[in-house]
C-alpha cells in the first residue's frame, strides 16, 4: 500500500460518500484511477465496509452499552456456538475478542434500562456456563475522530457524533428503507436507492438531506482491517480525580487532536471515559500512554488497557428496527 492509497483511505475516512471525481481532484489523478484503486483495497480486505455513521439519540436509543465478559471454560465448539448466537443477534451492534482483564466485547443498544436488561440476561441465560463474569459500561456520549496517522494531514475535519443529546425523531418507512440501504454501504447511489424502494430520485436525494440536516447521520466513515495497514486496536479506560466539565473538555480535545485517538466516550459506569488507540506498536501506544499521564498528572485517578485482537461485526442496522 502506497501514499495515495493512505490517502485514499484517508479521504474515505473523512467522508465515504465522496464522489470519485472529488477524490481524484485531492489525489491529482484520475477517476479511473480512484475507481481501480478502492476496488483493490476491497478485494484485499483492506477496506471492510463503507459505514453511514448513525447518531442512536436521535433515533430514540437511549442506552449505548458496552458490555465485557470474562470468557470461562469454553472450547472451540462452544466458542464457535456463542460467535454465531452473537453475530446472529441483531441486538448486538458490534463484537471484538479482548486481551487483558476480559476476552469479549459487545455492544448492545437499547430504548431504556428495562430493555437492555431483557437483551443482555437472553444472552447470558443462553451460555450461563461461560460468561458468569461481566461488566457493563454505559456511553453517554461518543464522538469519533479521522484517523489522522494514515498522512500527514491538515485538513479540516468534522467530527462523527454516534450518541449525545439529541431530540428523539420519527422515521416513516421511506426514511427506514433509505437508511437500510446506506448503513448496509455508505457508497450505495442515490439513483440505485431511487430504482430499488420505487421511489422518485428527487424525494430520496430531498430526504438524505433531512437525515443529515436533522442529525440522524452524523456523517460517512471506512471500517478497514488496522491489522492490513499495520496498526493495532486498543481501549483505554480512564478514572479522573475530578468529575468537572472543565476536566471533560481537556481530555476531549486532547482527544480530538490527537493523530492516534480515534474514538473518545464518556461512559457510567467502572470507568469515566474510554479512548479508541490505534497505534502501530506496543512501544507507540506506551508512549501515548506515558502522554496522556503526563498531560493530566493532576487529573488521572487509574488507567486501564484492553487490546483488540479481532473485530467480529460492527453493524447497527437493526436500530432502525426499534422506531
């Protein structure tokens, strides 16, 4: 993979919607080119999915929740069942296999505590011999950053917002249909959306913009195999002394500026806040570590490390389905 493909990644990154013709303009080639050069990464894995960034308040889901397991006396059939019940599940938005104090990541979404309690106790009575221990983590607020190390990068960028205070809004069913189809790929054409829901192109071209006007899109991203680029995925819990919002809009924009953070949260729960590292090395992400202690020596209570090994799914169409 070369620089312009970095680029390229880059650029999806920031808006995965982007028409080729703008793409080759940033690049300095052509759209043939551009055309050639996304098709490859596809076909090489590096480019997993075209994502729709959904923004789950204004969808009327209230509860964003992590939840870690402790995975015990499991061997590969019994893996191989939970994985599948799991990736079946359309309550469950996102799966990642752990290393450090848990083995196993999901994310559940919900309309209020009482669902998500239904939701998480189907899951654990179904294996009640294998996730007895688990911790669940609450997102408050969620806000994702461009991956800022695949170039050199001055751009400007808009952040991603996938949970915070918005006003819940209603979806008819052309809003549903419309969405289903550019959260199964942000690249999905208008026109092709047009000929397959039977509506006329104006309305759904009318109606994408409201989706995004009111918030309902947060915006378009790339989900990309880090291992294929030769980074490695990390969470970072933090613990802070002091619960203001003074020391909430330090770690934000530290976050928000910083090349490797990816992802910042607020959360309820064990920890205060949660960082998305993607970072190159073990010794790169000590580094962000010693960092981020450094930057906020009077502020950090604790610190804790997960790593992400594999990330099984990653796809929360099934919100659409709780309207």
């Amino acid at each position: 993979m070369d620089i312009k493909d970095r680029k390229l990644l880059y650029l999806l990154d920031l808006n995965s919607r982007a028409k080729e013709s703008e793409l080759a303009k940033q690049l300095k080639t052509s759209k043939q080119v551009v055309n050639y050069r996304i098709k490859k990464l596809e076909q090489e894995g590096i480019i997993k999915k075209f994502q729709t960034v959904l923004n789950f308040s204004s969808l009327g889901v209230n509860i964003y929740a992590n939840v870690y397991f402790k995975l015990t006396d499991l061997n590969k059939k019994n893996e191989k069942e939970l994985m599948d019940f799991l990736l079946d599940n359309p309550e469950v938005g996102y799966i990642g296999l752990m290393g450090g104090r848990y083995d196993l990541s999901i994310v559940l979404t919900a309309k209020n505590l009482q669902e998500l309690d239904k939701s998480l106790s189907n899951i654990v009575k179904r294996f009640p011999n294998y996730l007895r221990d688990y911790n669940v983590s609450l997102r408050l607020a969620g806000y994702k950053f461009h991956k800022k190390y695949l170039i050199d990068s001055k751009m400007k960028e808009e952040k991603k917002i996938m949970h915070n205070e918005f006003s819940s809004i209603k979806l008819d069913t052309i809003d549903k249909e419309i969405l289903l189809r550019l959260t199964d790929s942000s690249r999905t054409s208008l026109v092709d959306i047009s000929e397959k829901i039977k509506i006329p192109f104006s309305t759904v071209r009318t109606r994408v913009k409201n989706l995004e006007s009111n918030g309902i899109i947060s915006g378009y991203s790339l989900l990309f195999d880090l291992n294929k680029v030769g980074m490695s995925n990390y969470k970072l819990f933090i613990n802070v002394k002091d619960k203001s919002e003074e020391i909430y809009n330090k770690l934000f924009t530290f976050a928000e500026s910083h090349k490797n953070i990816i992802w910042f949260f607020k959360t309820l729960g064990e920890h205060d806040y949660e960082f998305r590292i993607e970072a190159e090395s073990q010794e790169k992400y000590q580094e962000i570590i010693k960092e981020i202690r450094s930057e906020f020596v009077d502020a950090l209570e604790e610190t804790e490390t997960l790593i992400v090994f594999k990330e099984l799914k990653e796809d929360y169409g099934a919100i659409l389905n709780k309207k």
